[in-house]
C-alpha cells in the first residue's frame, strides 16, 4: 500500500478522536463536570486531527472565541497537506 494511503487512515482516526473528544469536553463544560484539558485538545488537533477538531468547534460552538484553537487547527492541517504532498512528490 501507499504512504498516503496511511498518512490518511492515520489523519481519519485523528479526527475522528478529535472530534468526540471536543465533542466531549463541550458536554462536561455544560455540565460543570471535569474538563478535557485544553492541552489535549490542541495536542489531537494538530498532530493529524484537525478536520475532526475544527468540526467539532463548529458544530459544538466549543472553543471559537480562543484564537490559539483557530491556529493550531489550521497549523495542523498545513502539516497534513505539507506531508501528503511530500509524500506524492517523493513517492
């Protein structure tokens, strides 16, 4: 199989987590319960989750307000398509 193909799978399961988990901490915020730590957040969104984690701001209206969400969401999917696009040239 293709690099890319992994770097995708990869990328979908980042998401995927991405989202419940900022899909989660909006939840336990409503609830005033223990929060995800904001760490985690930005840590998911930028190391291949940020589709599922600007999503799950969007859909959730969780976290819009803090612009450092906006840029490590938008940071991390600049480093996908930087290595996806690596990948194909290399490859």
């Amino acid at each position: 199989m293709e690099p890319i193909f992994y770097l995708l799978i990869v990328c979908a399961a980042m998401s995927l987590v991405a989202f419940v988990f900022y899909g989660a901490d909006k939840r336990k915020a409503k609830k005033g319960a223990w929060r995800v730590p904001e760490k985690v957040l930005l840590y998911l969104s930028f190391f291949g989750g940020a589709p599922g984690g600007i999503l799950g701001m969007l859909l959730f209206r969780h976290k819009t307000r803090h612009w450092y969400f906006w840029l490590v969401n938008f940071l991390g999917l600049a480093l996908v398509a930087g290595l996806a696009a690596a990948l194909l040239l290399l490859l």
